[in-house]
C-alpha cells in the first residue's frame, strides 16, 4: 500500500473554505482596494467584527464554554454564540469537546486533535483538512454543554448563523453604505481569513515558540509578542498548567485584554464566579521549575565546585518545602474556620467578629508565606546566575 493511500480521506468543504477565502483575501481585496478603494466605515467596520469574533472565540468559547471559568449573564453567552458563528470554527459544543481532549491528551499524537508533535502544519489547521481519527467527533466530555440551550441552539442553526453573520451582514451593512463588495471584502473575507489564522497561532505557535515559567510536562509557551495577537492567549504555557484561571496574562502588566474584559463584565453584572488561581499555587510552578533548571545546569561539566552549590541548593529546596508544607496547614485551618463560620450562622456578633478576626490573622499568614516564595524566587534567580558565572 503507498503512503498517498494511507493518508486519510480529504475533507473537501473545509479545503474549499480555507482556499477560496484565503484567495479572496490574498487577490480580491487588495485589486479591489487599488482599483476603487475602502472608506473609513468599511474598514472600521471589518475592525469590529474582527474583534466581536475574536473574543468570542478567547472569552466565550475558550474560557467560558470549554474551561468554565467563570460564569456570564444569557446576553453575553448568546452574543459570544452569534459571533462566535461568524469566526466559523464550528459550533461551541464540537470546538469546546474537541478543546477539551486537547488538553486531556496534549501532545499525543494519536488523541491530541492538533497535537504539535506532528508538525507545525498539521497543528496550525492540516488537522482539518483531512478526516484523522484524533479528530473524530466524539461528545463524551461535553455533557454540560448539551445542556445548555444557548450552546444547543447554536449547534441545531449553526449554518444559518454563519450565513446571516459572515454574508448576510456584511450585505446589509455596504447596502446602507453604498458599496457592498467593498464591505464584503472587508468585514467579510479579509476579517474571516485573518480570524482564522489568529486562533490557529495558538494551536502551533504557541507550542513552539517561547518560555515555560511553570512547567515542560507539555510543548504549551508562554509568548508575550503572540499575546498581542492573540487577544492575550499567548501566555498559553501557564494557560495549560492552571487552565481553570479565567487569566492567559496572570500579572498585571501581561497583555491580555480577554482577561480585561471578563473582569469588566463582572464590574457591570454581567458575569460572575471568575475563578482564579491562588497566587501561592502560581509561585510554587514557578520554582519547581527553577529547582529543576538549577540541578540541570549543576550536571554541566563547566560548572566549578559543584558539591558548594549543590549544598547551597538543596538547603533552599528544605526552606521551600517548609513553606510550602505550613501555607498548606495553614490554607487548611483557614478554610475549615470559614467553612464552620458558614456553617454555624453566628448569631453573636462577638464571636463573629473573634472568627473574622482569626480568619484575618490566618490569611495575613498565608500572605506573608506567598511574599516569602516570591522572595526566594529572586535568590535563586541569582542562584542561577551565580552559577552561571562561576
């Protein structure tokens, strides 16, 4: 049997989305723009839309459908749902399930639906261009969004959705415009094309290219200029170690205006229960991999006295286990204290203010003990260099 007979079947409506729309975009919109040109409302227009379809890829179907988050109000959820059609990568429930075993089976090749392992192609968009068994539809992990009517909806019109949004609008709108092929290049093709490409990024060049702060158990980076892109879904390294955080940019100064927006829709009711990673739990990763970088560079044979900066090592890895071990009993006291303050519904307002105070004493605590992991974070980044230098 050749190999050509071996590959599996062609899937010829995607093949035929992804050329024609990209050829348009490629050929028709400039030959079009030189020869009549676009006026500012078209191209504000196509900017809108492009950022309509965007987030509602990284704030509705990623972070809200696929990992749950947070929880949004029913006219944000269908208003992720509607342009999330128009971004036209399938239905919330087939791209959250198929999300979903990305992440359970990342970088295996034989499950991961993208899997990195098999190539920059193949995980930025070969995986759906041909009908592979990793990519087999398979709705096992997505009981809860069956569930859902907003995402049922979507699935049940989904072809009409994309019609209405990625044609009929864009009609509509260069109608009232007077200029209609102009705004259907624009807002439609061009802003399609490029929406693609931009989640596809994620899949392949957000495993190959840029840092692990918090782990190497996968091919996921952490890639600030992606981030910028990306809606900020390039710190996709810590995004695959604490992917329950609604946060990709967990500092503040990190660009992701996903984050920024969920966090906005709180402040206006509009969303809710926005899940975050405890602070102690991020400076953990981030040493755990330190360590595990210090006693690789102490194997290197260019590496002077190795047995004064093994002890040196080993005596910061006792103060971390310590502190890891006491914010752990300490984290344990604090939550059983609020768990018996809920519980009992305290009808002395001296013994409520005694367990408030207690509660306080103990977070402060667990304050200070995650000031303390940051602290020696940065000794053993000198560690490091220290090392480096010797």
């Amino acid at each position: 049997m050749t190999p050509q007979e071996t590959k599996p079947p062609v899937i010829w409506t995607t093949r035929l989305i992804f050329g024609l729309t990209f050829l348009v975009a490629l050929v028709g919109v400039p030959w079009y723009g030189l020869a009549y040109g676009y006026d500012l409302v078209e191209w504000l227009t196509a900017i809108v839309m492009l950022a309509f379809c965007g987030f509602s890829i990284t704030a509705g179907y990623h972070r809200l459908w696929s990992h749950k988050t947070y929880e949004a109000h029913p006219v944000v959820r269908a208003f992720w749902a509607f342009w999330g059609a128009c971004a036209l990568q399938n239905s919330i429930l087939i791209w959250a399930s198929g999300h979903r075993r990305h992440h359970r089976y990342v970088d295996d090749n034989e499950k991961d639906p993208y899997s990195i392992g098999r190539g920059f192609w193949f995980a930025h968009m070969g995986w759906m261009l041909r009908r592979y068994p990793s990519g087999d539809l398979d709705l096992a992990n997505a009981g809860d969004l069956q569930r859902d009517p907003i995402v049922m909806f979507q699935h049940r019109h989904y072809a009409a959705l994309v019609l209405i949004s990625n044609v009929g609008l864009p009609v509509f709108l260069g109608y009232l415009n007077g200029d209609i092929l102009g705004m259907l290049l624009l807002a439609g093709f061009l802003r399609l094309v490029i929406s693609h490409h931009v989640t596809f990024f994620i899949n392949s060049l957000c495993h190959m290219w840029g840092s692990q702060p918090y782990t190497d158990t996968n091919s996921a980076r952490d890639n600030p200029v992606l981030a910028l892109v990306t809606y900020g879904e390039g710190y996709h390294n810590f995004h695959h170690y604490f992917q329950a955080d609604y946060r990709n940019g967990v500092r503040w100064w990190q660009f992701d205006p996903t984050k920024w927006l969920i966090f906005s829709l709180s402040w206006l009711r509009l969303a809710s229960n926005l899940k975050r990673t405890p602070d102690f739990k991020i400076q953990e990763a981030i040493l755990q991999m330190q360590f595990q970088r210090a006693r690789q560079k102490l194997e290197a044979p260019k590496v002077k006295n190795p047995e004064v900066w093994q002890v040196a090592l080993e005596t910061e890895y006792a103060l971390y286990m310590q502190t890891l071990n006491e914010w752990k009993a300490v984290r344990l006291e604090w939550l059983e204290k609020t768990r018996q303050a809920f519980a009992e519904n305290l009808a002395e307002k001296k013994q409520e203010l005694q367990d408030k105070i207690q509660l306080a004493t103990l977070k402060s605590r667990m304050q200070e003990m995650e000031y303390g992991l940051k602290l020696q974070r940065r000794r053993l980044q000198a560690f490091l260099g220290s090392m480096t230098q010797a």
